[in-house]
C-alpha cells in the first residue's frame, strides 16, 4: 500500500479518521434540514451548533483515551485535519470579505453623510463621542484583561515569535499612509485603505457640490458594490452553525478541555466589561442631565432587540423610533448617529471585543503587552472602528484588522476558541453597542438642543 498517498495526501489512514469525517457530514445534515423546514431559526442553530462541536469534540477525547496531548495521535491528527477545511476554509471566506467592505463601506459612509447647516457639530460630536466611548470600553477591557491575565500561561501556543525590533512612532505612522492604495487593498492593508477610502470619499463630496453628475455612476456603483458585498456578507454568516460544529470540535479535540478555561475567563472578562461599560454610559447621560432610570425604561424595547437580535442594523428602526416617540429627539439626529453606531464606533465591538481578542493573542504568544502594544492597539481601535457591519457575528469580518495592524495578524487562527461561543458574546455586544449609538444620540442631541425632556421624562 503506498503511505505516503494516505498519510500525507488523503491525511487518511486510521478507520477514526473516517468515522468522525461521517459523524461531521451527518451533523451537517441535521443543521440543513433544521434550516429547510425552517424548524429553528439562525440564533437557535447557532447554540445548537455550539452544543454539538462541544459534544463531537469531547467524543473524540473520550474514543482516544482523553489523552493529555491530544495532537500526538495521528487520527486526531488527520480529523482535525479534515474538520480544518471547514473551519479554516471558513475564516478565510471571511477575511475575503475584509478588504472590500471595508473600502466600500468608508466611502458609502462619508458620501452619504446628510448636509445641513448643523452638520458639522453634529458629525464631529457624534463620530467623536462614539470613538471616545469605544476607547474607553478597550481601556476598560485592556485593564480587565491585563488584570486576570487573559491568555498568558496558556496551554494552547508555545511562544515561537521573533523580538521585534523596536520602530518609532513616526515610521509606525508614515507607514499607514497609503503610498500605493493598490498594494494596499492587495496585501490587506487595512489602515492605509481606511485612509484611502476616507480621501476617496471627501473628494466626491467636493466634487458633487461642483457638479453631481460626474460622480454619480461612481456613487451608484458603490452603492451596488455594498449591496453586493452585504449579500456575500450574509451567505457567509449563514454558513456560522456549520463552522462552529468544525471549530469548536477541532479546538476541543486537539486542545483538551483546558481550552474551556481560557474561553470561560475570556466570557467573564467581556461580560463584567460589558457591564462596566453600560454604567459609563450611563454616566454620561446623567453628566448631560439626562436620567439614566428613563433611559432604560424609554429605550428597553431596542435594547432587549439589540441583546436578541445581535443585530445593530436590525434594531436601527426601533432605535430610531424609541428615540424619537419615547426621548424626544430630533428624526435627523437620531437617524444619523444611530446609523453611523450600526456602522462603527461600536463601544462592545470595536472597544472591548477587539481589544480582549488582541491583547489575549499578544499574551498567547508572549508579544509584551507593554505602553507601546497600548498605544498602538487603541490607535488602530479608533482609526478603524467605523467599518463593521452591524449584523450577528458582524465583527467577525474585520477582528483580524487590529491583529494585523499589531502584526499579530499570522495568529489569526487562534481566536478559534473564542469565535466557537461567539453567539453568546453577540448578544452582550450587540446590546452594549446599541446601548452606546443611543446614548450618543441622546448626549449629542441633548447638547444640541434637540431632545424635548418633557418626553423624555413622561411617564409613557
Ligand atoms: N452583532 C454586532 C452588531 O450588530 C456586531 C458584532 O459584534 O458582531 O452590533
């Protein structure tokens, strides 16, 4: 029998191998039928999903023995093999997505923004306040994380990265100007197209106060593309349940069941940041005279969306409606800020979540998580936190942004624990996300004098 076709071509060569490939596919039947008949709904196949990766992978420990190195068998091995072209076949129809929305998404976003006489204020106080709440949730998360130390002594890399040397501060900057925007997108430079696309975008608004018509087949096509890519977008996210059973069993299966502690702490940082977070924001509102005890009773309805859903751009209509009937706002400022929060300046998203994943990576591998790491992480948070897509797992398009930025971007790979209970940080996400675009809303249109506080303190 030639090995070498089996052992290192078909990566097949122990009946288990066989076996768990089946059970896998067998599963996979299971969550299309679910899916058919329309028996269970995305969010319920999701936890479904979990459930079984988290089953198939402990029934792979409990065939081989539990052993201590579960990567030393070869059939575990050659399973995880195989459930890796799910799994990381996944992700990387994820990272296809990246760079297109991203660069599409930027120039829709600033294209689109209303004109106005208040629009300036409202623009630089609302993009303003969104990214200073996101900064503060990363400074919270970083802190959390830091204390509990999330990710170090961990069993799931050994460190096998090069000291760097050290750059200053002015390379590390002149370095995210994009000098050849085509390299750029190409290499999945994601500053440097943030940056691009941003030009891209304020020259057609220069260029459409001149004379619009030029431009509009541009703005068309761009809206075509967005329509497109949040399509793929979708088709890929639908494709969730399948990685998770791939990605959860593949984690277990050749990890152990250490790999839980790290996800559990990683659930409880993020959750107790969630909550430090709402009480931020809950301060603002009281610092801009404005009752946080209303709040949660006027905006409940979007917020308990938001937790459900996972959804921000789903919730959008509610926000939009609880703001306006239930808070006294104006329409134009509670549209324009809580669209431009389904979009970016996500506090759960793009501050605390983004900021766990990379400061848990850098410890996993042992990258110094010192002043320098801090710095840049929350730079590239604020440069690139608009851009995310506010849909369930949204956020998954775009986490690999700031490991790459911090050049961890080869690590990708391990947030694979993490994204296997990612259903349950969505909904802690999404809700504190919403929670922030509205609290934006109001604390801008309070301060613009948009809010009519005898609505907002009504009894209704
Ligand atoms: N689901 C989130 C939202 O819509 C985005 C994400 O973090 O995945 O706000």
């Amino acid at each position: 029998m030639n090995t070498i076709f089996f052992e290192q071509f078909l990566v097949f060569t122990g009946w288990q191998t066989g076996v768990f490939i089946g059970l896998l596919i067998v599963l996979f039947v299971i969550l299309g039928i679910l899916k058919k008949k329309e028996i269970l709904s995305l969010s319920g196949r999701l936890l479904l999903a979990t459930f079984l990766g988290f089953g198939l992978g402990l029934i792979i420990l409990f065939v081989a023995g539990m052993p201590e190195t579960p990567l030393g068998i070869v059939w575990i091995h050659e399973v995880r093999t195989w459930y890796g072209l799910i799994a990381d076949g996944f992700m990387a129809l994820l990272r296809m997505l990246v760079v297109p929305l991203v660069l599409v998404s930027i120039i829709r976003v600033i294209v689109n923004m209303d004109g106005g006489k208040r629009i300036g204020k409202l623009v630089s106080r609302g993009v303003g306040l969104l990214i200073a709440t996101t900064l503060i949730g990363a400074i919270i998360a970083i802190t959390l994380s830091q204390i509990f130390g999330l990710g170090t002594g961990s069993a799931l890399v050994h460190s096998e990265e090069e000291v760097r040397a050290v750059t200053s501060i002015i390379t590390t900057v002149l370095g995210l100007l994009p000098d050849n925007p085509f390299a750029a997108l190409s290499n999945g430079a994601i500053i440097p197209t943030i940056i691009f696309a941003s030009f891209v975008g304020l020259a057609i608004r220069v260029q459409t106060a001149k004379d619009r018509k030029i431009v509009q087949p541009f703005i068309d096509f761009n809206e075509a593309l967005y329509a497109i890519i949040m399509n793929m977008a979708e088709k890929v996210i639908g494709w969730l349940p399948y990685a998770i059973i791939a990605l959860l069993a593949n984690t277990i299966a050749s990890r152990g069941l250490q790999v839980f502690t790290e996800v559990a702490t990683f659930a409880g940082i993020f959750i107790l940041s969630v909550l430090i977070m709402f009480v931020v924001q809950m301060t603002i509102l009281a610092l801009a005279g404005l009752s946080p005890a209303k709040y949660i009773k006027n905006m409940g309805k979007a917020l308990i969306l938001a937790f459900t859903s996972r959804s921000s751009l789903g919730t959008l209509p509610v926000s939009v409606e609880s703001l306006t009937k239930n808070a006294g706002l104006n329409q134009g400022t509670a549209t324009f800020i809580t669209s431009l929060g389904a979009n970016g300046g996500m506090n759960g998203s793009a501050g605390i979540y983004s900021a766990m994943i990379s400061v848990m990576i850098a410890n996993m591998v042992g990258h110094p998580v010192d002043f320098t790491f801090i710095v840049m992480l929350l730079l590239v948070i604020s440069l690139s936190s608009f851009g995310i897509a506010g849909v369930p797992g949204g956020i998954m398009l775009t986490i690999s942004i700031p490991l790459t930025a911090l050049g961890l971007g080869e690590h990708f790979a391990l947030t694979a624990a993490v994204f296997a209970i990612d259903p349950i940080l969505d909904m802690f996400r999404t809700f504190i996300n919403v929670s922030g675009a509205l609290t934006a809303s109001l604390t801008v249109g309070k301060s613009l004098d948009d809010v009519d506080v005898v609505v907002y303190q009504a009894e209704n």
